[in-house]
C-alpha cells in the first residue's frame, strides 16, 4: 500500500485528490493540511512515502515544507511531488533544491496524477511528463552561475556516460540501448551514481547533470 499527504490550502482541491487516489485499492491518504507548518507536523508523524505538496500555502509554504521534509533524516523515503501551475515557474528551481522529486500541473489527467504517485513512491522522479522536462530545461541554466565539475569526481568514466544521459532524460532501459548494456547493468550503473553523489532520486541526478555542465538546457 503506497501512502500519500495532502498539501494544499484549498480545501476541495483536496478533496478532489483525496477521492482520486482512495478510488485506487493500493493508494492511501494517510491525511492532509493546508499550512506549511501543519503539513511538516502531518509528515512526520504519518511519514507517508509521497506527499502532493502545493507550492503556495500560508504560515509556511510548500517551498519551506519541502526542504524541511528533505532535511529529516527520519524521512529519507519520502518524496515531494510539487503541485504546480506554469505560472509557478519561477519557483521550480527553488523547488529542486529544497528537495522536490517531480512536478504536476493542478489540471493534469487523473491517470497522470495517480501514475505520478507510484512513480514518485518507487523512488523514480518523474522525468517522463513532457511538463517535467519543460520546466527542468527552463530553469537548470540558472540553478548555478557556473559549472560544477568537483563532484564528478568520484565517478568513473563509465558513471559520467550515466549521469548525462539520465540528464538528458532517457530512462534505464534507453540508457541500456545507447550503451550497449543489459537493462540490469545499466539499472545498476545508474544506483551506484545515486549513491556516490547523495541523490535522493533521478530528478536531482538531472539536476547534476545541469550543475556539472554534462548537459546544458535546451535538450528535447
């Protein structure tokens, strides 16, 4: 059973979610807030393994509750799905440092939102939602003034081909298929780059990527 959080200040919009996803029998809302700090105390004492976290709330935004869960260690296997709108923009690169494993739009298809959830859950961020890759491409240009390569180095060669390519948005088996590597291999390929640089999941491997000037924006 993959437990979720509701973060939003409007009260139907959680309603409506809440419905969405208790319609699916392995989804469960374990409870819901509409302040920042209301929904940090709600997280850590349900430590649910998604949160759908609205960016604009009061006493404490999604922003500040974001980085705050991503700072817990107690909550390291919970992930913050940001509920967005393209308005929000300018917020996604804020989001991608205080933590956030992906995005969704308030309009998006129900079959989206609830795919979103089970992706997020297993630990792999959503890249595939054209909205992700959107927003990702807009705003890594300015997540930092210039490259960062000292991190790379505790990869090895075969791991930076890894970390660019997950930059570029290709999935484990694509990545498998470009290097001529088994599913499997690549998989592990990609784990043991998480593991090195203390990503949380691929967004923030992507985010690297940006960082690092393996990929810059403007990829398709």
């Amino acid at each position: 059973m993959i437990s979720v959080y509701l973060a939003d200040d409007q009260a139907l919009v959680r309603g409506g979610f809440r419905a969405l996803l208790e319609s699916e029998a392995d989804l469960s809302v374990v409870g819901e807030a509409g302040t920042g700090r209301a929904v940090l105390d709600g997280v850590r004492a349900t430590r649910p393994d998604v949160v759908l976290m609205d960016i604009r709330m009061p006493d404490g935004d999604g922003l500040w509750a974001t980085a705050a869960i991503s700072a817990d260690p107690t909550l390291a296997h919970t992930h913050v799905v940001m509920v967005t709108t393209f308005e929000l923009d300018d917020y996604v690169a804020e989001a991608i440092r205080a933590g956030a494993s992906g995005f969704l739009v308030k309009d998006t298809e129900p079959v989206e939102l609830i795919r979103a959830v089970r992706v997020a859950a297993a630990g792999d961020a959503l890249l595939s939602p054209g909205v992700t890759r959107r927003l990702l491409a807009r705003m890594a240009a300015g997540l930092k003034d210039a490259p960062d390569v000292e991190q790379l180095s505790v990869l090895t060669e075969r791991e930076r081909e890894v970390l660019t390519l997950v930059g570029r948005g290709l999935s484990n088996d694509e990545i498998a298929e470009a290097l001529v590597l088994s599913p499997l291999t690549a998989k592990t390929h990609v784990s043991r780059v998480m593991g090195k640089l203390g990503a949380r999941d691929r967004v923030h491997l992507v985010v690297t990527a940006y960082e690092t000037g393996l990929v810059r924006a403007g990829w398709n």
